[in-house]
C-alpha cells in the first residue's frame, strides 16, 4: 500500500503554481476562507486551487490572465484589460454589454468587482487567490454559478514594513511596485502600496509605425487598520489608471483583390489558400486602437466579536470609467475600414452583515447581503461611406456613394469624385440599474468526529431596469456637403439610412425605450465529508448555482411585434447543477500532496454573444444554450529532496451542448445540440522548484510548463477556429514554459532574479473571427513571444 501510495504521488506530483514555492513541506498550514471560516486548504471539501504572493513572483504574473494555463480548469483571456472573459470548466460567456452577468463571480477582500471595468486588475500587494470550482453562492454570492475567484490583499499589521521591487526587461519593460507599513500607535497601522507597469509591446503596427500589444497602468492602494479591543476596523482606498495601446488585430488575408475576387460565402479550401500566417506577416491595422481606465474603491471592513458569534460587515463602494477602442478589420484597407468603440461608466455599493459560530457539533455562518450597480455604455461602430459600398456590391446591391460622388463631382461640386471616401460613425446607448438582495446560511454538522455534513442555502432576488437609445448615424462632413450642393442636384441629406449597422435596434430606439424585469431564486448546496484516516479527506457533493437573467445591450423590445420575446427581450436565468466526488490526500511521511476531484455538470442557460442578426455588419447577440459537461481534476505536490519540489496538475473535461440553435451571419439555422462546445479534453501543468547555497546566499530555480489538447470542432467553428490551411492551423494543441532563476540573500532581505516566460518562444495563432468575417475578411489574434526579464527586489 505505501509502494502503491508513493507511486500516485509521483505520478501526480505537485500542485499547479499555486504549491510549487511553498516554503513549508506541511500543506496543512495553508490556511483559506473558500468557506467563509478560516480553514486549512487540506480540510476544505470543495475542489479548489489556492495561488499564493511567492507563485506570482515565481511566475511574474501581473494580474490573473498571467495564471491561465498553470490551473487547469481556469480560463482567463485577459488580451483586453477592460473587457476580460473568465471561465470555469468550460463555462465562460465573452460578452461585454452591461446587460448581462459572468457565471464565475470575482471577489477582491469579499467584494464582487463585477465582470468588466473592474474584474482585471494588476496584483496589488496580494496574499493568496482562492479558485473554487463549481456554484459558489452559498459562499461567495452573486453570479458565482460555475466558479468563484476570490482576491486576498494584506492588512496592515503591527510591525514596520517596507520593500520594493523593479523588473525591468525586453520590448521596454519597465514594472516597480513598493510597499510601506506603519504602525501608528497600539492599535493602528497603515499600509500603503504603489504599482507600476508599463511596456512598448511586441509588434509593431506597419501602417502607423507604433508598437502595440503592450502595457502601461499604475495603481496605488492605502489602508488603515484599528483595533478596538477584540473588534478590528480596516479602511481601504484603491486607485488605478490604465492608458495602453489596445490589442492587435492580425489580418490574414493580404491579397487586395480578395474579397471581392474570390469570396463567395464559403471559407472552402480555395479560399483559405490565399491567407497569411499572421505570425510572419506584418500587422496592418488603420488605426492603433487603444483602453484606458479610471477606477477607485472604498471598502470599510468591521469585525465585532458579541458574545460567541461574530459579526462582519463589509460596506464598499466602487466607480470605474473605461474606453476600448479597436481595429475590428484587421486591414488598413480603406475599402473595408470598421472600427469600434466601447465606453463605460459605472458606480456601485455593496453593503453584506454576516454573522458565525460554533460550537462543539455545528458551525455556521449567515448573512444577508445588499448590490446596487447603475452603469451606462456606449457602443460604437466607425466605418466609413467606402466599406458600406463595399459591403452593398457583396450582397448584390451598387457602390451607390461612390456614384453618388463621381455624379456631384460631374456636375461641379469642387474636391469630390468618385473616389472620395467619408466617415459614418453610429451609436447605440445603454444604461443600467441593477439592484440585488439575498440572504443565506451554510451550516458544517459535525454527525461524528471524523463525518460532517455541510447544508447550505441561498436565496436571491435580482432586479434590472434597462433603457436602449440608437440615434441616427453621425457624418458630420457627409451632412455638410449633401446640405450644401444636394438640393441642386435634388439629393437630400435626410433620405439616407439613419442606421445602416444598428439598422435592426435603429428604427425600435430613435427615442429612448425601457424595459424591466426581475428573478429570484432558491441555491441550496449540500457536502458530506469523511475522514478516512487523519490525512485523507473524502467528499460528496451537490450543489445548484444561479445567475440573474438580462438583456441585450443591440436588442431594443419590440412593443408591436406579435412575437413575445420581441415584445419582452430579456433572457432568463443561468442555472447550473454541479455534482461532485473529492478526496484530498496529505502524506507527512512521502512529503506529498494530491487532491481529486470526479464531477458532473448540466448548466441552463448559459449567455454567451455570438456575431449574427440582419445588420449590414454581424452585431453581437445573446445567444442561450444547455451545456452539459463531466470531468476528471487532479492536482499535487511532492517534495522528493529538502531541495527539490515536483508539482503538477491537469484536467480532463468533454463538454458539449444539450441544446444550442441559433442564426448565422447568412440567418441559416445553426444547431449545435449534442456537439462539442471547444473545450479542450485535456489540460496540465508541470514543474519542479529547487534551492540551493550559493555566494553567501541561496540560489533558487523553478521551470514550470502547460499544455492543453486541440479545441474540439463543432459545425460552427470548424471552418475558422479549427482551421488547417497551408499557411497556419488554428485550435491546435498548445504548450508554454516559464522559468525563473534568482539569489536572494541569507535573511531574505534582498533578492535578484531572471524571468523568461515562454521559455521557447511557442507561438499560436488564435481566435480567427471578427465582424468582416462575414465578407472574407477574418482576423487573427496571436500569442505573445518569448519575453527576458530582470528583477531586483528589497526589504528592511
């Protein structure tokens, strides 16, 4: 048996990052509040990844986009700051209106940070990131119905404190960040923290002569803690700004007679023939695109001992500002010209009262919890009067501007011919309340000294009130010279469309229209756990997780259609039933770790935006679909020397639609149901650490690498996002490697250090969509080189 236990250990060695710099052999005192109590990692019986502040210094992560790929089972495309996307087994949803939720709820210090403006931001003097796996909301709260992703930053503490540290590296990386404690007295402390990260990026934009792909944002963070005899105060300020150039769009079809030549609705093999690998080719792009972001928070935190329960209160407020704009055609083709803007605004305030205790056969925790979010959003698309030529000769119609300019050219009209080209920006403006309210309990039963059985159960009611408003296209310079030398010609301005791209929300919005709706729901969460032997956890679980309903930021109601979901657009609910069947392992005498987890799913609902409608140009539209999903998660450690560490992880998932039928980009019908959803059915991660004495200090090293298996097609993405052409392939197997040497000091005080992320410079190409897809003209998003870095860091 222990020959038998030894060899598992080795074969799932490790943890995923989250173990591999542990310092301590003994897992047991990692300690987490995945259950709103302080416990051991090792004791929780939830499937969960824990990723401590030594791993993102190992790892050189900035934020937690940088942790995809090493925990399996956790997506993060985190190539546009202000509109990342969070996935969780497979459940993710990408769209960026305000209308909608994410299924994986993010929480900073126990504050829901919302899914776009405010989801992604850079490690701010960070103690440990808890991902939780499977319907949280018994635990965490809203719209944690696949997933949560809880942030954990340090308090203020008695003693002085101070460090810094500078990274400095290839394509301009230049990162500082410094931290300073301060007592102030018996019973107060303030800790104050700065952060600094900038780069040129790595490609630079042929058309412009910038460079691109790049970061640049500072953030500063201040908190003061009091204590006031067993209760404690904690007062937290946060601040960042973000202006950085937005994310490349790379065009793969370079041949200028294409598409018109060629394209004929089909990406068949012909077709496909004519790309470019991104990759070699050089980014064309008319414009650089660009994200800025404006955020603050305020959290006050109070813990009250009374009598033998505890009460906390968290009361946060929270305001971002965001603007996204980017290349949406990949080209700097004045003939197929898009771009696109999105800004937003929001504010917020939460306020949750949560109260726990023990005693020798119960432990529970209640609570009741309060949300109000009012957000505004404006989406724009920016063309110009020679791609909506171009898109009307596609679908059968004339180049009427361009005749249109060549007659009022004929006739006179100074500075216009038939090639003139003119702006045409149009608008579609959202606005957003959303007020939400639970309340909740989970209760761990002690029925023996080595059995509990853990009930939890959440009630929530959420309310959105939603406004549409799509005015009629701006062309300020069109107006003008139509207004002027029209009436001659008996041209009127006012006859042409008022929306061409929102031409469906158009004519519904002209003047503002509203629509409300609400939806409540029963979560419960149900776990029995048995220790087997004092280091070897099992579990069993069932538990339900729920996200409000929403709307469509493009999807207007409809008052006269006699189509009730016109009449109403909202969508209804996400719900997911996760079943669960664990076992955490920790052997003192192996110096090991291994975790599992078997687990089933069935999600209803699911919102996700897809490219599609009857628009001259695909807008985004929410789609719903069933998704079912079952799986295999596994993750360890072993310490096989004093010196070396071996840590790994993996997942195995097939996920694929229950029910999915929607419209294409051509409004064929498009049934996904009981096809792969894309997930890949493998991802792991590997790596070993190790330390040795060196020039009066230690010397230290960790290699770490991931791999995941090739997307699964389905009827929908088979033709682009697991395309096989000559040139590239897309959805292939992929594979990253990190490594990082350093020397820090006997005490600890000073370090050095060398980063290489993407050790061996593996490169994909990904993601090959985009709006003019529709017309033969796809583009591409690539991954990031190979990047050297030097660090140097400090502390008294």
């Amino acid at each position: 048996m222990r020959i038998l236990a030894h060899s598992i250990a080795l074969a799932f060695a490790g943890s995923l990052v989250p173990h591999a710099a542990q310092a301590d052999d003994d897992m047991q005192k990692v300690i987490v509040t995945a259950q709103s109590r302080a416990q051991s990692a090792q004791e929780v019986p939830i499937s969960m990844e824990v990723v401590t502040a030594r791993d993102i210094q190992n790892l050189g992560a900035r934020n937690l986009g940088d942790l995809t790929g090493y925990l399996p089972g956790l997506q993060v495309d985190a190539t546009q700051a202000t509109q990342p996307v969070f996935g969780i087994r497979g459940v993710q949803a990408g769209d960026f209106g305000i209308g909608t939720d994410t299924p994986v709820g993010i929480y900073v210090d126990g504050v829901y940070t919302g899914k776009t403006g405010g989801a992604l931001m850079n490690f701010i003097d960070i103690q440990r990131v808890e991902v939780l796996k499977g319907p949280q909301g018994t635990l965490f709260g809203r719209n944690s119905a696949a997933g949560a992703i809880s942030v954990v930053t340090n308090e203020p503490d008695a003693e002085f404190d101070a460090a810094g540290h500078i990274k400095v590296g290839d394509y301009g990386r230049a990162n500082l960040d410094a931290m300073l404690n301060v007592p102030l007295g018996d019973s107060t402390a303030a800790r104050l923290v700065f952060v600094r990260a900038s780069s040129d990026g790595w490609v630079r934009n042929a058309s412009t002569g910038s460079r691109t792909a790049g970061d640049n944002s500072w953030a500063t963070r201040l908190a003061v803690k009091q204590k006031l005899g067993d209760a404690a105060l904690v007062l937290s300020w946060e601040h960042e700004q973000l202006r950085q150039h937005g994310w490349p769009a790379f065009g793969v079809v370079k041949d200028t007679s294409l598409p018109m030549a060629g394209y004929t609705g089909v990406y068949d093999a012909a077709y496909v023939a004519n790309f470019s690998d991104p990759r070699k080719a050089a980014l064309e792009n008319d414009i650089d695109g660009g994200e800025s972001r404006n955020f603050d928070g305020v959290t006050l935190r109070a813990d009250i001992p009374l009598g033998g329960v505890t009460l906390r209160s968290i009361t946060a407020y929270r305001t971002f500002s965001s603007r996204n704009l980017t290349d949406n055609d990949g080209t700097a083709r004045v003939d197929f010209m898009l771009a696109t803007q999105d800004q937003k605004k929001a504010y917020n305030w939460q306020q949750e009262f949560k109260l726990s205790g023990s005693n020798d056969r119960l432990d529970w925790v209640a609570g009741l919890s309060f949300y109000d979010n009012r957000e505004r959003q404006r989406s724009s698309a920016i063309v110009n009067t020679a791609t909506l030529d171009s898109i009307s000769l596609m679908q059968g119609g004339g180049a009427d501007f361009a005749n249109l300019f060549a007659g009022l050219g004929m006739a006179g009209v100074p500075g216009v011919d038939g090639n003139s080209v003119f702006s045409w920006q149009e608008d579609n403006y959202a606005t957003l309340r959303t007020r939400a309210a639970s309340v909740y309990g989970d209760l761990i039963w002690r029925l023996a000294p080595e059995t509990r059985l853990t009930t939890g159960l959440r009630w929530s009611r959420d309310r959105k009130q939603m406004q549409w408003y799509v005015p009629g296209r701006q062309s300020a310079a069109l107006d003008a010279l139509l207004n002027t030398y029209g009436p001659a010609a008996g041209i009127d301005a006012s006859a042409l469309p008022a929306n061409v791209i929102f031409a469906a929300a158009g004519p519904l919005a002209a003047t503002p229209v509203n629509a409300s709706h609400s939806w409540s729901d029963w979560s419960p969460r149900l776990v029995l756990d048995h220790k087997l032997t004092p280091d070897l956890l099992l579990f069993a679980s069932l538990s339900r997780g729920y996200q409000a309903g929403g709307f469509n930021v493009f999807t207007p109601p409809n008052p006269a259609s006699s189509d009730p979901r016109e009449r109403d657009p909202s969508f209804s609910p996400e719900k997911m039933t996760n079943l669960e069947l664990g076992f955490k392992l920790y052997a003192p005498s192996l110096r090991a770790t291994l975790n599992g987890s078997l687990f089933a799913y069935r999600f209803k609902n699911l919102q996700d935006v897809k490219l599609g409608g009857s628009s001259a140009i695909p807008t985004y539209n929410i789609i719903n679909s069933d998704q079912k999903a079952k799986g295999l998660d596994l993750d360890g450690r072993i310490r096989i020397t004093p010196r070396l560490t071996a840590f790994a992880g993996l997942e195995f998932i097939d996920q694929t639609y229950q029910r999915f039928a929607t419209s294409d980009t051509s409004g064929a019908t498009l049934n996904l149901s009981g096809q792969p959803v894309g997930t890949p059915f493998f991802n792991g991660m590997a790596g070993i650490n190790t330390n040795w004495e060196a020039l009066n200090g230690r010397m230290s090293a960790t290699l770490q690498g991931s791999y995941h298996s090739k997307s699964r097609c389905n009827d929908d993405t088979r033709a682009l996002q697991c395309l096989n052409s000559p040139a590239f392939s897309t959805g292939t197997a992929g594979s990253k490697a990190d490594l990082r040497l350093g020397w820090d000091t006997a005490n600890g005080k000073f370090g050095i250090g060398l980063l290489v992320n993407n050790l061996f410079d593996k490169r994909y190409v990904y993601n090959l969509d985009g709006q003019t897809k529709a017309f033969g003209l796809p583009y591409a998003s690539v991954t990031a080189p190979r990047t050297i870095a030097v660090e140097l860091r400090g502390s008294l």
